[in-house]
C-alpha cells in the first residue's frame, strides 16, 4: 500500500496511474479530500482513530487499521457496523505508539470480530531497534486469535519503508510505503 501522507493529490493520482490502488492516509481530515477527489482507490487509514473522528470516518474507508480498544469499536459499530478494520497492537511496547497491548490482543480481538469485519493485525515496528521480534510476536497473536476465533484473519498490516524486509519475512502480507514509493517532500 501507498501511504499518501503529506502528498498532494497529483502525486496520489500517479500511484493510482502505476498500478498503486491501495492509498493510506495517516488523518482523517488529511484524506477526505482526497478520498472525494480519487474515489477509485481503495482508501485505507493507517493513523489513529480517535473516537471523536468516528463519525466522519466510519464507513469512508475500505479498512480501518487502527483499532485498538473495545470502545472505538463500538463507536465505530454504532455507525458502520459494516465497517472492515484490523486490530493495532503495540508490540513494540513503546509508549508513544498506540495499539493494544499484547497481552490483551487476541480477547481484544474476539471482542472486536463480534462488533466488525475484523480482517487481521497492524502494529508499527519498534523505532532504533531490530523489529524482527516485534514482527513475529504479531505473527504469532495472529495466528493465536484464528485459534481462538476459528476463522481465518488474513491480513498482517506491518513494515514500513524502513522496516519492510524484516517484516516480509515474519510473513507480512500488507506494507505500508511512503518514503520508498515517492520522490522526497
């Protein structure tokens, strides 16, 4: 996925052009226009959701990947009950980072799939040190939570530009790209 953040629309329209379909946008007020501008992309939001966001974003985005607490599900539920999301999980364990913790994802995340569409995982790797642990951790409470679940959650949202490979190979199978994608600001 191209993660459009800061990018103005021409540059969002030349991803579109060269086969980039799945845009991110890290805020809601960031990617409304765009979304009314490109409506042919698949428009995802990777950034945090706060919940008083909800209302304007709920149901405007092919996916939601930053769902971390029961509550925002809920909001969101009560207004897109439809709505396809991922669970965030902090596994980087950083306290600048949002997402759930890891010991509460895999009940967190039977809690949310009985709200919404849950369709997998999303964590943003550690900053200044080896994010391969962290990749694998969500791998595993993936794969714990179709366990626990008994249904598949296909999407492992993690790797960015300067992390992908290492997530790659922990079997990520959505990065989110910006820098690497387009020409610097």
């Amino acid at each position: 996925m191209a993660v459009t953040k800061g990018r103005p629309l021409d540059q969002c329209r030349e991803a579109l052009e060269a086969g980039l379909d799945r845009l991110g946008e890290n805020r809601v007020q960031e990617a409304l226009p765009k979304l009314e501008a490109i409506p042919t992309a698949e428009w995802h939001l990777v950034g945090h959701l706060q919940r008083n966001k909800v209302r304007i974003a709920a149901g405007r985005f092919a996916l939601i990947q930053s769902v971390d607490s029961q509550p925002l599900a809920e909001e969101i539920a009560r207004r897109a009950s439809d709505q396809r999301v991922l669970l965030e999980v902090n596994v980087a364990r950083e306290e600048q980072k949002h997402g759930c913790p890891p010991e509460q994802a895999v009940h967190l995340a039977a809690q949310v799939a009985q709200l919404l569409p849950l369709q997998g995982l999303m964590c943003i790797g550690p900053l200044n040190r080896d994010p391969r642990p962290a990749f694998d951790e969500l791998r595993r409470l993936r794969d714990e939570a179709e366990q626990y679940l008994g249904s598949a959650l296909p999407v492992l949202s993690m790797g960015m530009t300067d992390d992908f490979e290492a997530a790659l190979a922990a079997g990520s199978s959505m990065l989110r790209l910006g820098r690497l994608l387009f020409e610097p600001r």
